[in-house]
C-alpha cells in the first residue's frame, strides 16, 4: 500500500518569478483560475520529466496526519508579489518532494531566515527541516 509523507512550505516568491511558473503552481494547488492545459509551459526539469504524480502531488491528503490539507499561491498588493503555503500528505514514491523543493528554490525569496518548512514520514516522529537559502 505505501506509506503518506505530510509536507508543510510557506514561502514569498520573488517579484520576477516568470509568469509560466505562477501558472504551473496554481495549477498544482488546483486554483479554479489555473489554466486547464499547461503543457507547452512545462519545464525540462526532473519533476516534470518522468511520470510523477506532481500535477496533484500539492493537494493530496489522507487520515494520516491531523490537519486539513490546504494550499495556495495568492498575490500580495502590498508585497507586491506572490506567496505559496503548501499543507499536504500523500505517498512520496519518486521523492516528488526533494525535486519540488530543487525546482521552486530558484525563485524563492528567503526572508530573515532560511526557514521553509518541513517534511515528515508517516512513521517518523521528527520532521526533515526544508532550509532554503539565499543565493547570490
């Protein structure tokens, strides 16, 4: 059957995130305002080269971890930018996770700390801390 990984991202993207990877994340979130067909947009990267589950790996959920699965990408007026919180769990088979975290780094803007998140497996009591830095 397989084992859920529960996993928790809250992080500011940068003002100049492409459009086409705004995109690609409200459809991951299943933004009703998501365009319904992104596949001329996909970038060549591991997440979404192979048969993965990435298209809904952001809002799986299951009886397996106590909260309620909700994420979103929504747009700050006063930021100036857009903010992605992601609280999900579902069964990280092709480590989804890792190649996500890999794939968003590059636009995401560390506050004060480098601080992201988290990752937790089904029968782990301590998470995996999601540290994202800051690039020059």
């Amino acid at each position: 059957m397989g084992m859920y990984t529960e996993l928790h991202l809250n992080v500011k993207l940068k003002r100049e995130t492409p459009q086409d990877v705004i995109n690609i994340l409200k459809y991951m979130v299943h933004d009703k305002k998501a365009l319904l067909d992104i596949s001329d947009i996909l970038p060549k990267h591991e997440l979404f080269i192979k048969e993965t589950r990435w298209n809904f790996m952001l809002v799986c959920d299951s009886y397996y971890f106590p909260a309620d699965t909700h994420s979103t990408i929504r747009f700050d007026d006063i930021g100036d930018r857009y903010y992605l919180c992601v609280r999900c769990n579902f069964k990280n088979y092709e480590d989804e996770i890792s190649k996500f975290i890999d794939w968003i780094t590059p636009y995401v803007e560390p506050d004060y700390t480098s601080f992201s998140g988290f990752y937790r497996y089904e029968e782990n009591d301590n998470p995996t801390l999601i540290y994202i830095p800051k690039r020059d």
